[in-house]
C-alpha cells in the first residue's frame, strides 16, 4: 500500500494515511523500502516516488493477485 500510494509522488503524512500506518510504523516501513531500493525520496519536491526497481514489485504484486482471482482450487489435488 505504501508504494502503491506513492506512484505520482506523495508526502509522509498522505502515505501514512492511505496505508492505515501509524508515525513510526510508517518510519520503519520508508526505511525498509529505501534500503531495498523500492522507494527514493525526491528532496527538492519532498514527496517519496517508488524506484524503477519499486514499480516492477508492484506489477509482479498486482499480476499475483490476479492470478489468485481467477485460480479455481478445484483444479488442483489438495
């Protein structure tokens, strides 16, 4: 959620409000996603952007769930 609400560009306070994430849990978060290199921060606009590197996990996020909407649990020996 919280690379997802940074696609265009956004601050700290609307990050830790779009993810339901409290002050230092959004800290904690930002610094994993920077270290990892998923999310930058851009000092001159001061919003964080995800990294080329952040919106590939996004899409391969995005094609797993969608892969889970349409599996049929049926068709799979449990």
């Amino acid at each position: 959620m919280i690379l997802e609400s940074a696609r265009s560009g956004t601050t700290k306070t609307k990050m830790m409000y779009q993810a339901y994430l409290s002050y230092t849990q959004v800290n904690k978060y930002l610094k994993y996603l920077q270290q990892n290199d998923l999310l930058a921060y851009d000092e001159g606009k001061q919003v964080y952007r995800p990294t080329e590197k952040g919106f590939r996990f996004l899409k391969i996020s995005y094609e797993l769930s969608e892969m889970t909407l349409f599996t049929n649990p049926k068709n799979y020996d449990i």
